[in-house]
C-alpha cells in the first residue's frame, strides 16, 4: 500500500507531559480521570493486532517514545491465545507488570477471539470457556476490560440476540467479582445500535458494556457517529478507531485522516459525552499484510490524534 506519509518523528522524544500540555487543562483532567489513563498522558492506544512481529520489549517501547498511554493485546508475536504467552505466565506476570509500570503504560484492554453467537450448547459453552481464561488474565494484569464478539446472527434476529445476551450475562456474573467488565465489539453482523442496545437491556449486567469499533458501525452499519454514541453512549467503554476507503468487500484501511470515515467527529462525539476510555487503534496488520508497517502507522496515528483531540477539547470548552 503507498502512503502520502513520511516517516516524521513528530512525537518521538516528546513525553506525555507535553503531549498533554498541548490540549490544555480540560483533556488533562479529562484524561486523568479516564480508568488507567497515565494524569500527564492523552488517553491513545494502539491493538498489537497492528504490530505482529514485535517483541514484548519493543512494543512497550515504542508505546512511551511516541506519548501513547495504553497499549490493547490482541496476540504477542503471531500468538493470539495470550494466557497462553510467556509474559503472563505464573513465574512471569509480576515481572511484566513491572515493565509496564516502568513505562508509564497502562494495558487498556485483553482481546479474546471467543463469539457469543453458537447455538449449540457444547460450542457455546467451549467459548464461554475460552472468554473465562481471557477474564482471569486480565484481573491477574489488572486490566479492566476484556472483548468478545457476537459475531454471526443464527437464526432469527431475536433468536440471536437472546443467545447473545444470555453469554454476556453469563460472563459478567463471572467477571464482576474479578473487577472486569465484558466488552461486546460492533462486529461482524452486530454492527446496528437497535441490536446492540437490545442485547444491554437483555444482558441487564452492570459488568457488560460496548467496545465501540466505530469505523464498523459507519462502514458496515451505514450509522452516523452522532446517532450511535446518542443510543450507545452509556455503553461504550473502549474504542476502536481506524480509517478506510470503500464498502462491503472493497473497504481498504487507509492511515488516519486519508480515507472515508469521520473519524475526527468520531473523536468529537466521544470527548462530548465525556468519554473517559482509551482512542485506540486498530490497525489490522495480522489480516492485512500489505498494510504500512506499524512504525509509520502508529506514529501517523498519534500525531493526527493528538490533533483531533486538541481541537475536541476547545470545542468542548466553548
């Protein structure tokens, strides 16, 4: 894919404080209040899903050389199964959490791949299982959120949604005592807020909530930013943001600010609600090889959001 970016180092070597600095002291609170939101940092992220190839190490070092604040996991070198990494195994979990601490990050999010949607009772039960493990590794990490999918409607629509309902349920009465929260992605066919807002008011658990993948819900669910985070807004406790070209099967992820999606509205929305989560970004590097290599990309994010934000906060301020 060519890119009209360069590799600028527009953040590299700029601490958080002056990363912060820059939006005045209305993102400064506004970020410190955010759950595991560094008090001097703006509250962006990045998946690992952008970054396949890089090491424990120099994910976390790449995260504080260019003022982001919180890293999501979603798979550590090629490995999707986390709990099964060595960085969090028994004899290794203090250690990790030391590195994190020492680079003034926060992990925003654990990932799971398990999919609320099978209707055979032993499929279900094989994801909750496998939702359950992500759970116990994100209390271990201190983590506050971790996501599942809905993924596949089966079925009727109200069929599926119940089925759906009843895993989240399930999960938050697991993860509740564990201090986690259960985040439901907008994904694959549960990108809709009529649907998503039904599936809350059935799962009706304090410990389930929305990882709002806002490119999907406008792309594939053809919604407004401003009409979802109206019904939605509540729900959503982390995000997922990145930018495209095209529809249905010609969508082409593109980096920040050079496709189709109003993702500095996206951000606005956000800030004017009060959103306290992370801005994280998703670039899907693992499905899509052809994608600019993370070092562009994530430096590209950072530098535009810090942008977006900046403007977001004044806004807010007026």
């Amino acid at each position: 894919m060519q890119s009209d970016f360069s590799r600028r180092k527009f953040l590299a070597g700029m601490g958080a404080t002056a990363a912060a600095a820059k939006v005045g002291p209305l993102a400064m609170a506004m970020a410190a209040d955010a759950p595991g939101v560094a008090q001097a940092g703006l509250p962006l992220g990045f998946s690992t899903l952008g970054c396949p190839t890089w090491s424990w190490d120099k994910i976390l070092d790449f995260a504080k050389q260019h003022a982001f604040t919180g890293v999501e996991l979603r798979g550590l070198q090629g490995n999707m199964d986390l709990p099964a990494c060595a960085e969090f195994s028994s004899g290794r979990m203090e250690q990790s959490k030391k590195e994190i601490a020492a680079h003034g990050l926060h992990i925003s999010c654990v990932d799971s791949s398990s999919s609320m949607h099978e209707p055979d009772p032993q499929k279900n039960e094989a994801q909750l299982a496998d939702a359950r493990r992500f759970i116990d590794l994100a209390s271990a990490l201190g983590v506050p959120y971790i996501r599942v999918f809905g993924n596949q409607i089966q079925g009727s629509v109200d069929e599926a949604v119940a089925r759906v309902a009843k895993s989240l349920r399930h999960l938050g009465d697991y993860s509740g005592p564990k201090n986690v929260t259960v985040l439901i992605e907008s994904h694959g066919d549960f990108v809709h807020s009529s649907t998503l807002l039904e599936i809350f008011k059935q799962a009706d658990s304090p410990h389930v909530a929305l990882l709002w993948d806002a490119n999907h819900t406008y792309v594939q669910g053809g919604e407004d930013p401003a009409f979802t985070v109206s019904q939605l807004g509540k729900y959503i406790r982390h995000t997922h943001l990145k930018d495209s070209r095209g529809k249905g099967e010609d969508v082409h992820y593109v980096l920040t600010g050079r496709g189709e999606v109003p993702v500095k509205k996206q951000v606005q929305t956000l800030v004017d609600i009060g959103y306290k989560g992370y801005f994280s970004y998703e670039w899907e590097k693992v499905w899509h090889p052809d994608l600019e290599e993370p070092e562009i990309a994530f430096a590209d994010y950072a530098e535009v959001m810090t942008g977006y934000l900046k403007d977001a906060y004044a806004h807010r301020l007026k």
